[in-house]
C-alpha cells in the first residue's frame, strides 16, 4: 500500500493518501472476485479430471 501511495503523492501530493487508499480498495476487492472464480473452475476440472 506504500508503494500505491507514494505513487500518488508523486502525481498529486495534497490528496495521495485519499487516492492511495481509494487504489488499494479498488484493486484488493477486483482480485478478491477474479481469483477464486477461476481457481474454483479449475478444482472442479481437476476433480472430474476434465483438463489438459
């Protein structure tokens, strides 16, 4: 999250903290619902042995 915000504060320092965090939310809860979608398509696959 530092890194996010140092980022920020290198574009806009009055408000990087607020962008920062705003950021991080954004991206913690994107991988939050893309991650587990696909690693519970392949758990089935593999239990069914349906791969390649």
């Amino acid at each position: 999250m530092g890194v996010i915000i140092f980022i920020w504060y290198l574009i806009n320092p009055e408000k990087a903290f607020l962008y920062g965090a705003m950021t991080y939310l954004l991206i913690s809860f994107s991988l939050r619902n893309l991650i587990p979608k696909d690693h519970r398509n392949g758990i089935k696959k593999n239990n069914s042995e349906n791969f390649k």
